[in-house]
C-alpha cells in the first residue's frame, strides 16, 4: 500500500491553495443563504427548506475540490437555486395550495387525551419521539392534553386541558407506562397503543376503540403540576 499516494497522489502546493480559495467561496455563499433564510437551527427547516439546502451543498461540494470545473458555474446555478427559493417563498404567501404542497400541513398525533389512529397506524411519529416532547414540558399522561400537533417544521405543540377537564390517560413515563399483570374491577386502564380509557375485565382484553390488543397500563389522572 501506498501512502503517499493515498494522501498526496499528484496534488500540487498550486492545486492545495486552489482548493482553500474554492472551498472558502463556496463556504461562504452556502452560509450567505443560511443567513438570508433566517433560520436559526434544523428543527425550523420545513421539508421544503431541508432540500434546498441539501441542493446547495451538492452545488458546492464539487466545485470545492475539482480542478476542471470553473467557480462561475457553481456561483450561477446556486444563485438559480436562490432565486427559485425566494420565488416559492412568495408564492407560498399568496397561494394557499402552493404553500400546503411545499410546507406540508400540521399533523394532529393527539386528540382530547387518546392517540389519532390515523397517525399511530401510518407511523407519522414513533411513541417514544411525542411521549419524549411531552414529556420535556412537564406532561406525565395524555389524559393532561387536549391536542398535541406536529408543526411542518419538526416542532411540536401541545395544547392543555384545564384541571378540571383532566381525565384518566396513558402515562408517558417509561417507568409507568408498563403492561399490567392483575386487572382491578375498579381502575381504569389505557391500551398502550392509541390511549383508549377503559375498565378491562383481562388483560387480553381487546381494545374497543383500535382493535388492538397491545396490552394495558395502568391509567392516571393526576393533575397538571406547574
């Protein structure tokens, strides 16, 4: 094996400056449109925006590092790539339609304290990623939340029921959202699948609401702790 030619091969002092110039211009005009975006981190992306700037670093990548592709290409079709992005952004202001095609639409995960079955079963989002978020705001079961929307941009919004309008939920804490092992006549319990409340007879029993038999935790109603 060859190191030299590994790391070196026929790379000239003249090419390795070539290369500092290319890679600081393209570097430059990528964090140019990172900042006319105002965007200040990856979550406030839309889909829309994620192609774009994975567009722009195909854009720039190879002119960066290859000696027969002249700068000015690569300046004018991320320029052309700019300007489309601008144009869209416009037409996303003024069209309705345009905008639900490129932002996408807010996704509804949680309804007057159950799963939506439509998003559950389409894989929209994995339990652990919205019991994580619900969690970081102080959430310990659905049963606390009213609706809890995925945002176009990867955010999530929750939307709290009152104290008194707090009814019994599946927990959302890995150490409470457990399957139980004896059922009490009783207590309410929540399928582990979509969140239905429900005083279960077995713990086979069949969920009413989903169809499933995912297994049951046990349900909580604790109020919300500021």
């Amino acid at each position: 094996m060859d190191w030299f030619d590994i790391f070196i091969y026929d790379t000239t002092w003249e090419f390795a400056a070539e290369i500092v110039i290319r890679t600081i211009i393209m570097y430059s005009m990528v964090f140019l449109f990172l900042r006319f975006t105002g965007k200040r981190g990856i979550r406030q992306l839309s889909i829309f925006e994620l192609v774009i700037i994975v567009s722009l670093g195909s854009i720039a990548g190879d002119p960066m590092f290859t000696e027969d592709l002249p700068l000015i290409q690569a300046l004018l079709i991320m320029s052309l790539v700019i300007g489309l992005y601008h144009l869209c952004t416009w037409l996303t202001m003024r069209f309705k339609p345009i905008e639900h095609l490129l932002e996408g639409e807010p996704t509804y995960i949680v309804k007057n304290g159950v799963l939506v079955l439509s998003e559950v079963s389409g894989g929209t989002m994995s339990n652990d990623d919205f019991f994580a978020e619900m969690r970081q705001q102080g959430i310990r079961h659905l049963g606390q939340v009213e609706v809890g929307l995925l945002e176009t941009d990867g955010e999530f919004s929750i939307l709290l029921f009152e104290d008194d309008e707090v009814c019994f939920g599946l927990p959302i804490f890995p150490h409470e959202y457990q399957k139980v092992t004896r059922i009490h006549p009783d207590q309410h319990y929540a399928c582990m699948h979509c969140g239905h409340i429900e005083k279960i007879a077995s713990i086979h029993a069949l969920c009413p609401r989903c169809k499933k038999a995912a297994g049951w935790a046990k349900a909580l109603d604790n109020k919300i702790v500021d």
